[in-house]
C-alpha cells in the first residue's frame, strides 16, 4: 500500500483543526489502511473491524516505517 491519494486542495499548516477531504468512505474498506498526503505529511486512514475511522501519521515511532504497509487487526 504506498501513497496513491492526495488531497484535493493544499494543506495549510496554520489550519490543523479544519476538516479536509483525504479520500472517498467507500475507498476504505474495513480492517484496511491506506496512506495519503495532507499537504507534504504523510497520513494512514484506516478503517478497523469496528468501523470507526481514524487517521495517524504515517510513521511507525519504533521502525520508522509507513503504518500503511502494515496489516490492520484487531477491532
């Protein structure tokens, strides 16, 4: 899974607590991951079992790999 999506519109810095649009609900199936771009900031969206979806950086703090090549388990 490598980083296929980008926003539509240019991330502003000076922005972090507006909403922006990273990719289509329907694009993201559950217990899956997919990596964006907010701006030049990588971003992993993932949908869990559950189905909430959340979004973290896109950098694992131990490997400091992409989260978005990771498999989703768990709920």
């Amino acid at each position: 899974m490598g980083m296929t999506h980008t926003l539509l519109q240019p991330f502003d810095p000076d922005h972090n607590a507006q909403w922006y649009p990273a990719l289509r609900s329907a694009d993201l199936r559950h217990q899956k991951a997919i990596g964006v771009y907010c701006g030049s900031r990588p971003v992993v969206i993932v949908r869990p079992e559950a189905g909430l979806v959340f979004a973290l950086d896109d950098r694992c703090t131990h490997r400091q790999v992409p989260l978005s090549r990771g498999v989703v388990s768990g709920t």
